[in-house]
C-alpha cells in the first residue's frame, strides 16, 4: 500500500502523531493485511467490516472477524486517542464478548462504561475491550480470552 500510494519508510518517519492520525488508511491496511495471515487457514478468512446506516449518521466498525468461534470486533486508531462510537454501537447491539483496538498505546484490557442510542431511546452498556499496540496484530489469537 506504502509503495501504491508513494510512501517509503523515510516519509513516514518523519510525520508526527497528528499527521499519523490522519493517515489512518494506514494503520488500517497494515492490520488488515496481518489478520488475512492470521485467517488464512480458517474456514471464515475472508475480512469483514460492519456498517450501520442511520438517518442523521452512519456507524462502521473496521473489521469484524472471528476467533476460536467467538466474533470479535476491532477498532483501528493511527494515534493514541480516539472515539470508539461505533465500537460502543457495535457491542451495545450485538453483545459480543469481547472488543479489541488496535491504537499506539500499551496493551490494556478495561471494562468500557457508556451509553449508546439505540431505536430512541438511550441505554447503558458495559463490555471489556483489549487494547493492544498496532505490532501486536499477529499476537492476537494468543492475547485474547476468546
């Protein structure tokens, strides 16, 4: 993707945090090239991403895979912050066990609080979500309690 779009090593190098966030596509293809390795011999390998249409606003999930028969939603974030809004949409009206994002922090697993607005009416939700740096990516299987 790097070469695709011109980049090489030095030019990334170079970009602060603030550039990076804005270079998420990044961040993204490199994740989703490292979980099409990590499924290539899974019945389910292909790559999944979930989008929830709404009338003021759309929600979409990066990628929605499956792990020792569990789904598992990731979030991809290029920097050290960032909403989670459709990863609490996500868990809030699937339920799945377990949400993963991939950011530039230490791994951390938390117990998210929060609400969300589902068919007008407001509610709360809480689920535990793995947060791992972006290298950690072909560690995942090991790294989660799925």
């Amino acid at each position: 993707m790097n070469a695709v779009c011109g980049l090489n090593w030095n030019t990334i190098a170079r970009l602060d945090e603030s550039a990076l966030v804005n270079e998420g596509a990044i961040a993204e293809q490199f994740i989703g090239q490292h979980l099409l390795e990590l499924l290539a011999d899974s019945p389910n390998r292909e790559l999944n991403y979930w989008l929830r249409e709404g009338r003021s606003n759309n929600v979409e999930l990066d990628f929605v895979i499956t792990l020792n028969g569990q789904i598992v939603p990731i979030e991809v974030k290029a920097g050290a912050t960032g909403s989670l809004k459709s990863l609490h949409q996500f868990m809030g009206e699937k339920g799945a066990p377990l949400a993963v994002r991939f950011d530039l922090n230490l791994p951390n697993r938390q117990t998210i609080n929060t609400r969300i607005k589902k068919n007008s009416q407001v509610r709360d939700i809480q689920y535990p979500l793995q947060s791992l740096p972006l290298y950690l990516v072909e560690r995942l299987p090991d790294l989660l309690d799925v």
